[in-house]
C-alpha cells in the first residue's frame, strides 16, 4: 500500500508519534511552571518543521495577490494576476501534481526520520546516564633513544 501526502495528517502522525514514545516512557511534555510570565514555551523544532511542511506542501494552493505598484497600475496588474490564476489554475493543478505528491513523500519521510532521531537521542541519553567512568591509563613509554653522532667506519 502506498501512502500519499494527502493521505496522512500531520496532527494525527505527530499524536500517533507522541503516542509511541510515550507507551516507551520515552517522550514526555516539558514542565513550563519555571518559565516567566510573557515568555512562550519551548517550540520542538521536529514538530515546528512538519506542521510547516504539511502547510505548504501543496504547491497548487495559491498564495494571496499582490503586487508592490501602487495607483491605476498597481489595481491592473492585480486584475491581470487574477484573471490569468482564473484562466489557468487547472493547468497549474495538472502542471504541479507531481511535485504535490513528492511533497507529501518528503513530510511523511521526515515525519518517520524526525521519530527515529528522537528515539535515538532517548536511548543515548539513557546509555550516558547508566554509562560507566572509564579509567584511561597511561600509554608505556618507549625506552629513551641517545641523540648524538654516528661513528664513521673505517
């Protein structure tokens, strides 16, 4: 079974992970109680980028219309913007199919990498937590060669 872009949501992919991690003790929200007043809270940079991804990944959603010109030739420039986006968007649509579905294999791979990665740091912290001090000793000295003059032979 193949999976779309469209297919996965990126709030119920990050419960299902959160989910996960938690059933293994691994994830767990922060305590924010020591945080000032006025301050916000800590933003999970995994979380932050796949909700980001999962609102722009459809590239044949458009974006609003404007243009930097102002007056008379700033309204016929957004007028022309607009009657060519009401002209052309199916083929906008047909045009940028693939790169939707690509963007959706991209959200859903970074999604299942972002867990791993978050995995991966759980269990490294619990390996340098039970981790034990090793002992380095120090290397044995090679005998001390003499610098000095080679005798010449006769």
């Amino acid at each position: 079974m193949k999976l779309l872009g469209k297919d996965i949501s990126a709030a119920r992919l990050m419960q299902e992970i959160q989910g996960r991690l938690a059933e293994r003790g691994l994830g767990g929200a922060e305590e924010d109680s020591d945080r000032p007043e006025g301050v916000e809270s800590r933003v999970d940079p995994l979380a932050f980028n796949l909700e980001a991804m999962a609102e722009h990944s459809d590239p044949t959603r458009a974006l609003p219309i404007e243009t930097h010109r102002g007056g008379v030739g700033g309204r016929a420039v957004v007028l022309a913007k607009r009657a060519f986006r009401a002209t052309c968007q199916m083929f906008i649509n047909e045009a940028l199919g693939r790169q939707q579905v690509f963007n959706g294999h991209v959200r859903d791979s970074y999604a299942q990498l972002s867990a791993e990665v978050k995995r991966l740091g759980a269990r490294v912290a619990e390996l340098e937590a039970t981790k034990k001090p090793r002992v380095i000793k120090p290397a044995a000295r090679a005998p001390a060669v003499k610098k000095g003059r080679a005798k010449k032979k006769k």
